[in-house]
C-alpha cells in the first residue's frame, strides 16, 4: 500500500487536503466528536502504516519471485509495455473486488472487516480504518492478482498511485453533484457510490465492492445506488461511543458480536437523529 516514504509524503499531504476540504466546505455530514474520530482513525493509520511496512516486505518480494520465473496468464502473450501496465491496474482492481467480496462472507474475515464498516461518521479518515490484520488480507489478494494475471511490480505501483487518492476521496464528507455519478459513475467509482457501500442496511453494504472501476459491480451485479442524504453509516451493533475506539475496534475481531440484520434493524425504534450524518 505504502511502498515508499514518498508515497507516503503524498497520502498525508491527501488526507490533509481532502479533510481540510470537508471543513472548508460546510460538509452537509457535519458531526459531533470529530477532533476525537480524528484521533482513533490517526491511530489505526499509524498501526496499518506499520502492517503495510512489515506485509509490503513479503509482498513485494513474492512478487518479484512470480515476475522473474514469468509466472502468470500475461505472461503468455506478447502485449505491448502500456497495454500490460493499465491491464494490470485493472486486474489488481479486479482482484481486490472478489477478496472484498470474499470478506464479506467469510466469519471471520468478516470480522476483521467490520472495523472498516463499523465507522458511524465516515470521512476521509475513514479509508486507513481497518483492522491492520486485514492489510494481510489484501495484501495477499495482490500476490494472487499477480501470480494468476502475470502483473509485475511496476503495475502494482502504479495501482497504489491511482488508487490511494481514489479510496480517501470515496470517503470525503463531499457532498458531490449527481452529475459526477451518471457520467464518471459508468466506470469509476465515486464518493457518493462507496457511501452506499457503508450503509448501516445489509442490502446495500454488500454492494458497490469496487475501489477504483465500479465496471466491476456493474458487471458482476453487485452495483446498488441510494442518495447520501439518506444513508445512515456504520453498523448498528457498534454505534456505542465506546465500540467507537481504537483499542475496542482492535480487539473486536476476536469478539463474538451478533450482526443486526437489515429485518431486525427495520424493527428497531429509529429515534430521529441529532445529528445529520
Ligand atoms: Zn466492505
Ligand atoms: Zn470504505
């Protein structure tokens, strides 16, 4: 993810922007509590820094290794130079989308997932709030994505390099024109289509799986559309201030917590909110 400390120059300087950007801007999503979001979100960013710095090691030398035994399906013709490299940011997509897909239905990757999805206020932030666990998990999709298609590390850099800005813009507190999402929507994934991806409604979270190419979900039928205004974030079953934290949302994996299923969340008494999220 950050192979390189200039790479990670250009995510801090991002995040900077795109967070200062929703301030700036009035975002309609305002909320309470936000220096302390920022606080627990800067916590998970610093421990998937050090994941990705550990992982990126194994997988960039297993990558390596696949590249120089000519192991994969692009391997096998002969393709010009540019053509291989945008081939290979859209099948590391590709690839990221089925692992994405994957966690969402195995237990226990689910689990490590659900920090990701638990986030009831998302905002640019909100993209370096994962289990550091789960940076195995992708991780490992990008060695796989690799070893089958036959991408070498040149186009593993450069999907980083797209998609790092495309991942913290999906979760900017932007409210963007629908506009965006009926031209670019076609084939890129826009803010307003990964919100849906972090509605609190099963329906719609397990939907909109793609990071940069939507085509994905458009394809593979998984695309799903609801206005921002009227989706609630995070899960229901962590929307306690205190399942909010940190050090909660690092152990949570290894707690058996019960998912609010869409039926039962319809059941619940929706108390108007006092904030607009
Ligand atoms: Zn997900
Ligand atoms: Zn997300």
């Amino acid at each position: 993810m950050l192979l390189d400390i200039n790479g990670n120059y250009i995510t801090i300087g991002l995040l900077i922007f795109f967070y200062t950007m929703e301030q700036v801007l009035s975002t309609p999503f305002k909320f309470n509590k936000r220096p302390l979001h920022l606080f627990h979100n800067s916590l998970f960013f610093g421990a998937v820094f050090i994941a990705t710095y550990i992982f990126s090691m194994f997988q960039v030398y297993s990558i390596d290794w696949f590249n120089r035994h000519g192991i994969g399906l692009l391997y096998l013709v002969n393709i010009p130079f540019w053509v291989k490299l945008v081939l290979g940011v859209a099948l590391f997509d590709m690839t990221t989308y089925c692992f994405h897909r994957i966690t969402h239905k195995i237990p226990f990757l689910l689990r490590l997932h659900r920090v990701h999805h638990s986030d009831t206020t998302v905002d640019s932030t909100t993209y370096f709030r994962i289990h550091p666990l789960e940076v195995i998990v992708f991780g490992t999709a990008n060695i796989i994505g690799a070893a089958i298609f036959g991408l070498d590390l040149m186009a593993m850099a450069l999907y980083f390099f797209i998609l790092i800005p495309f991942a913290i813009l999906e979760h900017t507190n932007l409210l963007l024109p629908r506009l965006v999402d009926t031209t670019l929507g076609w084939i890129f994934v826009t803010p307003n289509m990964h919100k849906v991806h972090h509605a609190q409604d099963q329906h719609y979270t397990d939907s909109n799986f793609a990071d940069i190419f939507i085509l994905w979900d458009r394809l593979f039928g998984t695309y799903k559309y609801l206005p921002v205004n009227k989706i609630k974030f995070g899960l229901k079953e962590f929307d306690e201030d205190k399942k909010q934290t940190f050090l909660y949302q690092m152990k949570s994996p290894f707690i058996n917590i019960k998912r609010i299923t869409a039926n039962e969340l319809a059941n619940i008494e929706q108390k108007p909110e006092s904030v607009i999220r």
